[in-house]
C-alpha cells in the first residue's frame, strides 16, 4: 500500500516539474524522513513546497506517531535552505555538453541536434572550433583589376615571383612592387590623330582597325600638342579606353602625371601631329560570366567544327593558368594566346607571345589553359588549335617538345604531339596529380600520364559521369585532387570518390550558378584543408562565401569571404590571397593569410552556432542557470572576450529568440544567466582585436523544467 501511494506522489510530481526534478525532490524529501540531518546538498530552494508535500505523506507513510514534531522542524529547514541557496551554497549538478565537431547544415536547426549548425571564420582543429588566421596586405601597392590566378615561383638566384592575372593586367610581383608585363598584342606607327572638344576632357583617338574593346590599354608616344591644354606631355602616356564608338575611332579621358582629368580649351584644334606611335595591350576581359557566349555556349558541332566562338576571349570572364618553365613564366587568358614572360629580361620586359619566340614552330595561337608537366617538362595546352588552323578545337590537347616551349611540330626527332579527348564539349580544366595530369571535360575525367617514346603521353578515361564546375574548381592537396562539381565534392585518389558532406545542400542551394565559373578551389596545407569559394544569389555577383573540408578529420565548415584567387604560396611562409574590389578604380590588394589574428588591423567577427539541444525528445521545458566557460585565448589576451548567446524556441519552426547574453574573458569562471524553453541554441561569437581563441568544453547547469 505504502508503495503504491509513493507512486502517485511520484507520478503527481513528474506531472508537474518533470522526471528529473521529481527524482532529486523526491529523493531529498525521503532522505529526510526518519532523519535529524540538516544537510540538504543536492535539494534547491524551487523545489521546497513539493518537498514539503512528499515529507508529509512519507512521514505518514513511515512513521505516523512522530508526523507533529517532524514537521516543526520543517520550517527550520526550509529557512536554513534558502539561505545557503542565497549564499550559492547549493547548486545543481552541471551538465557538460560534448557537440559533434563539424557543421552540418545537411537538415535543420532541430535536427543538427547536439551538434554545430552554422558558422564564420571558423576551422575546427581536432574536433574543436576555433577562429581561422587572419591577414594583412602582401604589399601597401594596389594592382587594377580582378586578379583570379596567383602563382609563385623563384629564379635560380633565390629571387621570389608572383605572377597575377587580372580582368585588366597581368603582372609580375618582385619586393612590394605589382610590375606591369601584360603583353602587346599591335602597335600603330604614324598613324593615330587626336580631335578635343572645348570643355571636354573626352578625346577622340582615330587609328584604322585598331581592335579595342572597352577598357583596353593603349601607350601613346610621340605626340604633340593640340594648342591648348592637351599638351603633349598629357597625351603621351598610358590610356585606359573609355569607348569605343567605330572600328576606326575610340575614345579616352585627358589626363595630367596625377590622373586628374584635363579639360580642352578653344585652343586644343590640332590633331596630334604626323608622328603619333601607339602601342596596344591585349584585350582585357571582363569581370562577369556571359551566359549564352563564350566556348559552350551552343553544342560542340553545331557551326561547324573549328568555328569561333560566339565572342572573343575579351568578351568571357577573364581567367588566366600560369606555370613556371623552369624560372620563366607561361601564362594564357583562357580562349587566348599562350605567353612567355622571360626572367633573365627583368621585371620591366613585357611577356611575348610563343609564337614570336626564337625557333617557334606550329606554336599555339589560343587555347583554354596552358600548364608545364612537372615530370618531364612538356609545355601543354589544353582546348587549343590543331596545327594548320587558327581556329579553336575545345577537345584538343597538344604539348610541345620536352624543356622546349618554342617547338610544337611532332617529329621523329622530339617529343612533341597531340591528341583529341573523344567525351564532352569542352575542357574545363586540367589539374597536375601526383605523376599525372587530370583532364576535365563537361561529362568526364581523363588521365594523362608521360610515357615515353613512342608516344610520349597515354590517356585513360577515368570516370564518364563527373565532372568540375569550373576551371578552377579542382586542387591538388598533399598527393590528392579535390573538386567541385555540378551536385557534389569529390577527391580522386587512383580512382574518383564522392566527398560524404554536411553541408553540400547549404552549399548548392544558394550558388549562383550563372557566375559558377567564378568558383575556385584552395589548399591550406598547414591546417589541412581545402576550401571552395563561390558567389551566391542571383545575377552578376562576386565571391563572398566559402565552404571548407579538413580532409584530416572529415568535417566541414562553411562562412564568408571574398576572395578572388589563392596559392598555398611555396615559395613563401604564408598563403597568398587577392581581393575581389570590383569598383571605379578597379584597385585590388594581396594578402598574406594566416597572419594574426585581425583583418588588416580591423576586427573580424567569427561565431559558432550549435542546433537545438533539447531533453530527451524536447516535450519538457529546459532551464539554464549558469555556464562555466572553457577557452583558450592567443595573442594580446589582455582584452579577449567571447560573446555567449542562449537562444531559445518552444517548436521545431518558431523562429529562435535570445534569451541571455553572456560576456567572458580570460578571468572568468562562470556566468550566471536565466534561460527557458524546450530547445535552445548556443552561439559562441568574437569580434575583438588582437586576438585569437579555441572552445574547449561548455558546462551548463541545467534541469528540466516541466512541460509548460
């Protein structure tokens, strides 16, 4: 009988305050029936009433005769009891809360359930998040344009390189200095004439079949001036193309030494003079994919095989490859000619094309990429054009004879040659594998593997249901590829294997799949990761966010970002990465990443947000009283502090709301807060200077709390 009462009361409670809350009342209310003691260690001021209750009836229950003078003392008890609660004598048993390391935004916040559901400017670095390095500017000099390919190599006299290719320029950085070395594609001798518009700082340039596009480059010399304020010393330097209104005309703003426009006056009615020189860089690119032109834009065959594109390579989204040939640079503008820039002629000699080197023979005149096999010295182009046409075969792949980038004619005395991929449309890109070179077309892979004599290289198909999304969707990271495709990540290892990911609909669903070709892949090899960085939305939008892979552990992370090119920098002791500033001036920086902890001296704000946590199946009220913090700070920790948030929601789709806030230091060792609702959120956040920081492991003291 005595049983069966003890029951309901227990049931009575749960009803109430829950299953563990009645437990620990009812177990501090027994513990003190037939007992003297005063200690009530594990019992808490809020539960008192119900421990009232259950002492009553357990002293019915066990000893009736003495119920009168068992409860005088109760209030005795109750009175000690609040006060040592008040003096936080007496607090409930803490929780630690172990979350699944990586962020997994593959379901909801529910379901991410005791696990990481979003983050920024985060890595995890064993199972443990942490805030990512910081950056600071490569050099205080700025380079124009969009740069989207960085490589870096050294001279045989240790002399550091990097080469840069943007929308506008192609440079070769040597110290602090961004050296302009962007090739000549025409020059015009005697044959440009000037006309000025008084009060107009607008010129009009006329050269017969020129071949500008908006944006180019143009170097006048040889000038004179037009009789006002177009002096000479105005017209003879380096133009940026304003527009291009004819075949035979274009026209550019006057400027002084400072680049401050100059206004014409009723003086300015010459032309310029007879002996007006003219030197035209290639065409610039643009900053933008442009769907339906460009290779691929209608299906391979359909105008013929070896028909020109729809618009020329200025017209695409400017990509450049580059390698190294042994302390020279080869670079090539996707859909353009492929460059020779030669170290021993100094930062001040612009590249040239190699079909003007010296011994050229059948040398490409266009091609989609250009790399040098690292084996054997093969300088290879990928989507070029066979030997006797001009024209592009997007199949087509040629290399030159060995350590020779001048020789392409196949003979039977060299190594050089070519072949067609036979699947696809196109080539997207190709990626240098451990003694091999990956193809990628837009339906397959292939290996190219140096063989020798007689036929120096062999293909092999590799997989004919994947791809890469972009050209420079694909990394090589200590011995592995990994890429991005169409749907999903993968890695190819001796075979192709999809990449198990926790975020890919995170990532795909909000890809902006017009400006895909943006998208490029980058290794961190000191922390072992690679990183994918993508525009998101619609329309013509930049980089802004990344999604990361610790190939490591096997976990991912995702947050934010523009950048617009990446080299894990071997020549250098950090990563390198360029700014994707898209504005009037087109001025773009370098930074040196994994320096510090601070975005070029300002703040950088870098959070960590878990799922719902929830008790047992989040029927019952959760209550948060106190967190005891767990960090480690690095660099000037004088000032270091964490940002704690509790947000909390009472359903799976309300949207959470922030219950408390805490703040925390290196002093600190716990922070009291009052948080209820059936599941909560935790966001860990920074957004100081100075320094960086580790989570460690988060107690809570927390209890169930009833069903309403």
């Amino acid at each position: 009988m005595h049983k069966l009462i003890l029951l309901s009361i227990r049931l009575f409670l749960e009803d109430i305050m829950g299953k563990g809350q009645a437990t620990t009342s009812m177990e501090c209310a027994l513990g003190l029936v037939g007992s003297n003691n005063n200690s009530l260690a594990v019992c808490s001021c809020r539960e008192l009433p119900l421990i009232a209750i259950t002492i009553i009836l357990g002293r019915m229950l066990v000893m009736p005769e003495a119920l009168g003078a068992r409860t005088v003392g109760l209030g005795r008890w109750v009175t000690l009891l609040c006060a040592k609660e008040s003096e936080g004598s007496f607090k409930m048993p803490l929780a630690k809360i172990q979350f699944a390391p990586g962020v997994n935004k593959e379901g909801t916040e529910y379901t991410a359930d005791s696990g990481w559901f979003d983050s920024d400017k985060i890595r995890f670095r064993q199972g443990r998040p942490e805030k990512i390095g910081g950056w600071e500017k490569y050099s205080q000099n700025y380079f124009l344009g969009v740069c989207r390919s960085i490589h870096d190599w050294a001279s045989l006299e240790t002399i550091k390189y990097i080469g840069l290719g943007t929308n506008l320029k192609f440079y070769v950085n040597e110290g602090n200095v961004f050296n302009d070395v962007t090739p000549i594609r025409a020059t015009t001798t005697n044959g440009i004439t000037f006309a000025a518009t008084d009060g107009s700082s607008v010129i009009t340039a006329t050269d017969s079949n020129h071949g500008c596009v908006v944006n180019d480059f143009v170097t006048i010399s040889g000038a004179v001036s037009l009789g006002g304020l177009i002096t000479a010393t105005v017209l003879n330097q380096e133009y940026q193309i304003a527009s291009v209104p004819t075949a035979s005309t274009y026209t550019i703003v006057a400027k002084d030494a400072a680049g401050d426009a100059v206004v014409a006056n009723s003086s300015d009615t010459g032309n310029g003079g007879s002996g007006v020189d003219g030197a035209y860089q290639i065409n610039t690119g643009l900053n933008a994919v442009v769907q339906g032109s460009g290779w691929g834009a209608n299906a391979w065959g359909s105008g013929g095989f070896g028909s020109a594109t729809s618009i020329a390579s200025g017209g695409q989204l400017r990509l450049y490859s580059q390698d190294n040939f042994g302390e020279d640079l080869l670079f090539n503008p996707r859909g353009g000619g492929i460059y020779y820039w030669d170290e021993s002629s100094g930062t001040s000699a612009r590249a040239v094309n190699v079909t003007a080197l010296g011994g050229a023979s059948d040398a490409p005149v266009v091609a989609l990429q250009v790399m040098v096999s690292d084996i054997d010295q093969h300088v290879i182009a990928f989507g070029t054009n066979p030997i006797g046409s001009s024209n592009i075969d997007p199949l087509f792949v040629r290399f030159s004879d060995q350590e020779n980038a001048a020789d392409w004619t196949p003979r039977a005395t060299n190594t050089a040659g070519g072949t067609r991929i036979n699947s696809g449309s196109q080539i997207i890109g190709a990626v240098q594998a451990r003694q091999e070179i990956l193809i990628f077309t837009d339906a397959s892979i292939h290996s190219m593997r140096f063989s020798g004599a007689p036929f120096t290289f062999q293909f092999q198909t590799l997989s004919t249901d994947v791809s890469m999304i972009s050209p420079k969707a694909a990394v090589n990271a200590r011995g592995s590829v990994y890429f991005m495709d169409k749907g999903n990540f993968y890695v190819y290892n001796g075979s192709v294997q999809p990449l198990p990911c926790s975020v890919k609909d995170h990532v795909y669903s909000n890809l902006n799949t017009d400006q895909e070709f943006k998208i490029f892949a980058a290794e961190n090899n000191a922390f072992s990761e690679v990183t994918w960085f993508y525009p998101i939305g619609t329309g013509n939008t930049e980089i802004t966010n990344y999604v990361t892979f610790n190939y490591a552990e096997n976990l991912w992370s995702v947050g934010t970002l523009d950048r617009g090119a990446w080299a894990d920098a071997s020549t250098r002791t950090k990563p390198l990465a360029s700014t994707v500033f898209d504005g009037n001036t087109d001025q773009n920086y370098l930074y040196s990443h994994e320096v510090g902890h601070d975005d070029d001296g300002q703040a950088i704000t870098a959070f960590v947000e878990s799922g719902d946590l929830e008790i047992g199946d989040g029927e019952r009220f959760m209550m948060l009283n106190r967190i005891i913090p767990d960090f480690s700070f690095s660099g000037e920790t004088g000032d270091a502090s964490m940002d704690l948030t509790v947000k909390g929601s009472n359903y799976p789709l309300e949207t959470p709301s922030t219950l408390a806030t805490a703040t925390v230091t290196n002093n600190t060792q716990a922070s009291d807060i009052r948080a209820r609702a059936r599941h909560t959120v935790i966001r860990v956040e920074s957004s100081g200077v100075g320094y960086g920081w580790r989570l460690g492991g988060l107690r809570f003291d927390m209890r169930q709390d009833g069903r309403r």
